[in-house]
C-alpha cells in the first residue's frame, strides 16, 4: 500500500509526533524496567517469589495503552499471569489489513546485583544515550514504542483503515507458549501479519554502535536442548595413574565421567565446526548454526571433591539448528555423531552416554519474498531516512533473527509474522543491558509506518 494518496504527508507528520514523545518514551521504559518481571517458571528462581511480576509490568503498561487510545483487554491463562491487549479499531477495515505488534513482558534474572554498573540491575536509569536495566533491549523499550506508535499517529491525525492490536505477553523467556503468544491466538486474537517487536540489530564489534539497527527478519533458527550425560566409575583419587598411564589396569581401577564428558565435548566441537561449513543459508552469518555447552557438572555422588574418580558428567546444550533441517535429523545427526566418538573409546563404547532431547522451539519462516516483508522493509527505510531499494535482489537490510522468539507461532497459526525491534541480543541476559535512545525514537517511526503502509490509511 505504499502508493496510498497522502501516505507521505501523513508520515512527516508521525515522524515529527514521534520526535515529540521521546522524553515520554524514555521515561515510561525506565518505570516499566523498574518493575522486576522475571518469568516465574525459569529454571533456578524460586516460583512464588517472582509471580505477579508480570503482572505488575502489564498493569503499569496499560496506562500507556490507555493514554494511546487503546481499548484495553486481558488474556489471563495461568493465574497471576496476565496477557496484555490493546486494541485500535480501523476505520475502514473492509479495505485495509489488520496488523499485531506483538512482544513479551517476561525477562531472565538479572545475576549478582553487585555485576552491574552501580549494583542496581533495575534502576532503568538514562545514562551516555541509553535506557539502562534488565529488560531495556529485550524486550520492554519495544513494548514502550509500540504504545508510543500509537500514540504518535493519533497525535498527528492519522486514523488507519485496518485494525492495529498491541500485544504483550507472558512466559516467552521459556516457551510457555500456551500461556503467552500461543494463548493469545488461540483467545481469538488474529490480524492479517505480526511484527514480533524483539531487537534485530546485527552483532557488532562495537554493540554500542552497530552499523545498522532494527533490521527486518522473517526467519529464525530452531532451538533444541539437549542433556547428554556420562557415567563413570568411582575409585580413589590416588588411582589416577592406573587411569592414564602405560601399564595401569585401567578401568579396573575406575573411569572418569569428567574426562569422558571433555572428550565427547571435544567431537562435538568438530561436528560444530562441520556445521559451519555445511550448514548455509543466505539470511544468515555463516557459521551461526551451533552447538552450545552452556552448563556442565560432575564429579563423584554424595561429595562433590577431587577425592573421588568422578562417576557422573552432565553436559546441558543449547542447539541452533538450519530452519530448512528438520529437527528430527539434526537429532539423528548429533545422536550418532556422539555414537561413533564413543566407538573409538573403550569405556564409552560399553557405557554410551544418555542423550535427552529437553525442549524444542521450532523454528520461524516466511518467505523473503513475501509482501509483508517488503512493507515492513520499506516502512523501515522511510522512517530511518535511507534511500527505498532498488533492483531485484533481496533487500540487504532483511535477513534472519539471531536469536528465537514468538514469531514462529504466529507464522504456525497461518499469520505471516517477522521480527523487528530496537536494540541488540548482545545486550539481551547480559549484564548492564541497554537499549539506545535514539533506537527508540526510530523505532516509534518504524512501527507506526509499517500501521499506515499495511493497515492503510482511513479514507484513501
């Protein structure tokens, strides 16, 4: 909808509404960060602690919701778990789309409040140009510009044809999908495209400044965790030589589920590396596909001391897998890679390791070429002031999300879906997250653009 009549006009005027608003952006993201909304299921938090965090988060957004003209509404799955809506009617929906802007409220512990800048992981402060707390890139400044979208467009006189719907949700952070996103569409919550608002800056050698930011990204990996866990065989300490030594009785005397562990850690790396070699896909940075030891643990039962010839490792993997690789051949794949690394090991060969696949996020595709894309591409472009593209290849400023998100439900509902949003998973469950302001106010601009080019404008 790109040719509607006085679509130019209308966005001079958002840009300059949206331009006006930052102070109130920037503030509403710094309360909304103070508020803690660590996702109550994740792994090591206690539950009764953190529930209603959510909750808190949402109730306070919903004043901007309010204040944007949103018709407020509230998905409640799981209790003391509520999913915020805020809905803008079209004025003429018979001849325009329907749009959501989609993202989640939940966010993963901060650590040791003593790690960050000042000891403060929610303090949501403004500091050298930038949103600071846990929270600020993924994903509560988006939340705040999709309120502050509205807003904008209502304060410049804009009323669009199809319906917009503000969404945020609860339980993302640990694919809680019935209770979020998933809950949601299944409550009847539906439009024509998605926008999931999380941040798509590029990885950058200096984050603080990426070359480019709110990039466009219709497609995602998908995500797998695995366990892969070794026994051994406990002995004394002092029998180690017997262990690793020409001449020493070997298992006899014990088996190391540590050093077991390390050497199957070591033949995964090689099948990762492998991976970044055949694994290629032209949205995303070679070599993204991976396979990630994040959590490793062992030692002898009963007293975790060096006394022991360790009886257990347990390695916990976080896979990013090729989004045109089913996820049951990758599992085949890294399943008898590990069985012919054990072959070669005489203990492992008579003590394989215990593989359990843990959780799966599928993951999130639409086409490249698709027409939502090339709108919410174009939008970008005109509210960040670059040149519209030109020619027949694929705009350079679309290309895939490094990371994993609800996307992906959207698009498995029949909803085309792609992911846009301010900030960087650089800074996402790191310590001293941030989010730039001048990230903000762009992205106010890209999602009220994306409202007006697809849902179109009243009366044009």
């Amino acid at each position: 909808m790109t040719d509607q009549p006085g679509l130019g006009e209308a966005r001079r005027r958002v840009a300059s509404a949206a331009d006006a608003l930052a102070t109130r952006a920037v503030e509403a993201i710094g309360d909304l960060i103070r508020v803690p909304s660590v996702d109550p299921s994740y792994p090591g938090v206690d539950h009764a602690e953190h529930l209603g965090g959510e909750a808190r988060a949402n109730q306070l957004l919903a004043r901007s919701y309010e204040a944007a003209g949103c018709r407020v509404e509230w998905v409640e799955i799981a209790a003391q778990r509520p999913n915020l809506i805020g809905l803008v009617p079209g004025h003429d929906p018979d001849h325009g789309r329907s749009l959501i802007l989609n993202g989640h409220v939940d966010v993963v512990p901060a650590g040791r409040s003593e790690d960050w800048t000042g000891g403060d992981p929610w303090s949501g402060r403004l500091a050298d140009g930038r949103i600071w707390g846990r929270g600020a890139s993924d994903q509560k400044a988006a939340l705040v510009c999709a309120a502050m979208a509205v807003t904008a467009l209502r304060d410049a006189g804009v009323l669009l044809a199809g319906d917009l719907t503000l969404e945020s949700v609860v339980g993302e952070e640990v694919g809680e999908h019935d209770l979020g996103t998933g809950g949601v569409i299944d409550a009847g919550f539906r439009a024509d495209a998605a926008i999931v608002t999380e941040p798509t800056a590029p990885i950058a050698a200096d984050p603080l400044h990426p070359p480019v930011s709110l990039l466009v990204a219709p497609i995602s990996a998908g995500l797998l965790w695995l366990t892969l866990e070794v026994s051994g065989r406990r002995g004394h300490n002092n029998l180690r030589p017997e262990l690793v030594r020409a001449g020493g009785v070997g298992e006899l005397a014990g088996a190391n589920a540590v050093e077991k562990g390390a050497y199957l850690l070591a033949a995964l790396q090689n099948l990762e590396q492998q991976w970044g070699q055949r694994y290629l896909h032209p949205l995303f940075k070679p070599g993204h596909f991976s396979l990630h030891p994040g959590v490793i643990s062992g030692g002898p039962y009963g007293a975790m001391v060096p006394f022991f010839i360790s009886e257990f490792c347990r390695i916990e993997y976080s896979i990013l897998y090729p989004p045109d690789v089913a996820s049951e051949t990758i599992k085949a794949e890294i399943t008898s890679f590990v069985r012919r690394a054990e072959s070669l090991d005489p203990w492992l060969a008579d003590h394989p390791a215990e593989l359990t696949w843990r959780f799966h996020w599928p993951p999130s595709v639409l086409a490249p070429d698709h027409p939502f894309v090339a709108s919410v591409a174009a939008s970008r472009r005109a509210a960040l002031g670059e040149p519209a593209h030109a020619g027949p290849e694929l705009d350079p400023r679309v290309r895939a999300f490094d990371a994993v998100d609800d996307a992906m439900l959207f698009n498995r509902a029949g909803i085309p879906a792609l992911s846009c949003g301010p900030g960087s998973i650089q800074f996402a469950h790191a310590v001293d997250e941030s989010v730039s302001v001048a990230d903000v106010i762009a992205a106010i601009k890209v999602y009220a653009f994306a409202a007006m080019d697809w849902c179109g404008l009243a009366g044009s």
